[in-house]
C-alpha cells in the first residue's frame, strides 16, 4: 500500500516528494519552529539530508510516512505517522508515531489538530493500527494542548541524553498515546456513532 492523499475540510494532505523540498527548507529556517527541536534554524543542507531520510520513511512500513499539508494550495506544514524508532517505543507491529510542524504564521488556528486527527483516522481506519503515539519536551505546552485536544493521554515523562540540552529539557520529555480501541470511543464521544470496522 502506498501513502495515500488523504483531506480533511481544510488540508489537503499529499505524500512528501521532492517537489516540497523548499516548503521544508522554509519550515525549518524559522528558529521559533524549531524551538524545542534545535532551538535554533536548520541551513539548506541539513535540511537536503532530512528530506531524504523523510522520503524514504514511507518505504519502512506500507502506508506510513511523511504528508504535506496545503490549505487553498498554500504549503502549512507537515505532518507524519511513522514506524517507531527509540528502543523504549515498542514494538513497529501496529504502532505508529505521529508528529507535525507547521509554518509560525499558520499557528493558532486549529490546523495541527485537524491535520492530526485525519491521520489518526487514517492510522487506526484505513491502515488497521492498534496505537498511535506521540512525543515531545515536557515544556512544549502548545504541541501537549494539541495532543490533548486530539484525544490522546498522557502516558509518561522520560529523559533524555542531550550533547547540547535545550532550555527545559531537564524536565524531560512526554509521550502520549492513544489506542484503537479508545479511539473508537472518543469518536463516539465526541462525533456521535462511528461505523464498526
């Protein structure tokens, strides 16, 4: 299965290519985007190798991977489901982790969790997961509301071996997470019945 092209209805979501790479290179040029990733901008040539390595995720685990995210045809960010990584993730059989990073200016107008909640979809719906998860510093409070707002729950603070620790990190990281089945439920909480699948 490939990556789909998936909407919501306000973004457009289209597999990562090599056509958006200066979308990427702008996204993270911005050091208040990459505040609790680097704190600091990314050049063009570190973003050229994480554009590849981005690419090259959707081919790890079928239908997984890296989307564009465009509003009336005008890049907003990216958002991602990929196979887990870290040792302490579990296991890559039916998890996936979910991120997103949108242009400053796209801020605060509830795109991240609209983004977010298509892939969720997409995740447990289309592609038969069984947990979705998602990580960040502990003081990111913006990307914790979001992942809050999504239905997922907290899960747990851990720490982290930084060469160059960023302001708040002593405080660790978070991770939130949520399953299939509590999916279900928020749906039926929150958007009336769900079809059985």
């Amino acid at each position: 299965m490939s990556q789909a092209i998936l909407r919501t209805d306000r973004i457009k979501l289209v597999p990562l290519s090599d056509e958006h790479l200066e979308h990427e290179i702008e996204l993270d040029a911005d050091p208040e985007v990459m505040r609790y990733l680097t704190s600091s901008a990314r050049s063009r040539e570190e973003v050229e190798v994480l554009h590849r390595q981005r690419v090259a995720a959707a081919g790890r685990v079928a239908g997984l991977g890296f989307w564009v995210g465009f509003v009336d045809g005008q890049f907003v960010g990216w958002w991602i489901l990929e196979p887990p990584e870290g040792v302490d993730q579990g296991p890559i059989e039916g998890q996936a982790e979910l991120g997103y990073r949108l242009l400053r200016r796209r801020w605060r107008q509830g795109l991240a969790s609209e983004g977010a909640r298509e892939l969720i979809r997409h995740g447990f719906e289309d592609l038969r997961l069984t947990r979705i998860f998602a990580e960040t510093m502990a003081v990111n409070t913006a990307s914790r509301a979001t992942m809050t707002a999504i239905g997922m729950q907290y899960v747990r603070t851990f720490h982290l071996d930084w060469e160059a620790p960023l302001p708040g990190s002593h405080l660790g990281e978070v991770e939130y997470a949520i399953t299939r089945e509590q999916w279900l439920a928020y749906q039926a909480t929150n958007a009336g019945p769900v079809a059985a699948s």
